[in-house]
C-alpha cells in the first residue's frame, strides 16, 4: 500500500462538515493515515485553500508529529507543534471561503526524515517551508471542499 491520508468526518473530494468551518465549532476533523515510507522519524501537515481570492492561504500547520501516531482526533490540540496561520492564529482555522463560493481544501501530510524540525511554535508559513525542505521522505494528499 502506498502511503495514504484520510478522514472519518468527510470523503476524498467531499463537502467538509460545517462543525470544521467558520460557521460551526471551528475544530480540526479527526485525520488518519497509513503506511508511511521507511526513514520516517516524525510527520507535520498543512491545510491549505489554493482557491482564496488572495492566493494560496494556510488554514492549518503542525510538526514535530511523532512517527508512532497515526491519527489526529477532531480538535487535536496535544499532538506536535502548531504554527500561526493566515488567519493571524496558532493551530487550526477552519474552511471560510466567501459566500457564494465552493473553494477545495487540500490536507498534505509529510513524513519527516527527522524526529524534530529546528522550527519553534507559532512559526510562520515560509519558515515552515524552509524547515521541511531536503527532509521529506514521503507525502499524502487529501482533498475536501466547503461552501458558504
């Protein structure tokens, strides 16, 4: 099998509850994966919207994942390192494209070929790209889209 993320709360490609978005409880849904390549010593994810009227918009970061765990529940706060999003905010920000619009939300989940980035909480998207670089083993993709 090749390595693979998912998620319990909605299908590949499918409508993100509105519990995870701005108009719910604005809570991570539960994420899962399997079969992480051999050299994996942690994980870190990214939660991104490519279809934000500004660019590419960061809604989620987190490293220094553990390499035993191999899921996140809804509202995970005590797993890795959160960083601050475009929202301004650490950890999470939900799915809050304007009205009217279905924008994809797309959840890339790294196998780090390190136990630990050299990156403190709080960091910032760019710092974020610069710690991971050279240091990927493997990725998984996962898509879910919203509309307001």
């Amino acid at each position: 099998m090749a390595f693979h993320v998912f998620s319990n709360a909605f299908t590949e490609g499918g409508t993100i509850p509105r519990l995870h978005s701005c108009e719910g409880a604005d809570v991570s849904p539960s994420l899962e994966w399997r079969d992480p390549p051999s050299g994996t010593l942690s994980f870190a994810l990214v939660m991104d919207d490519p279809d934000a009227p500004s660019g590419l918009w960061t809604h989620w970061m987190l490293w220094d994942i553990p390499a035993r765990v191999r899921t996140l529940a809804q509202g995970a706060k005590r797993v890795g390192v959160a960083g601050v999003n475009d929202f301004g905010k650490p950890g999470y920000g939900g799915p809050c494209p304007p009205a009217g619009q279905t924008h994809r939300y797309i959840f890339r989940l790294y196998a780090i070929g390190a136990a630990a980035l050299s990156l403190s909480a709080g960091a910032k998207r760019r710092a974020f790209d610069a710690a991971i670089a050279g240091k990927v083993v493997g990725e998984a993709v996962f898509m879910g889209r919203f509309h307001r």
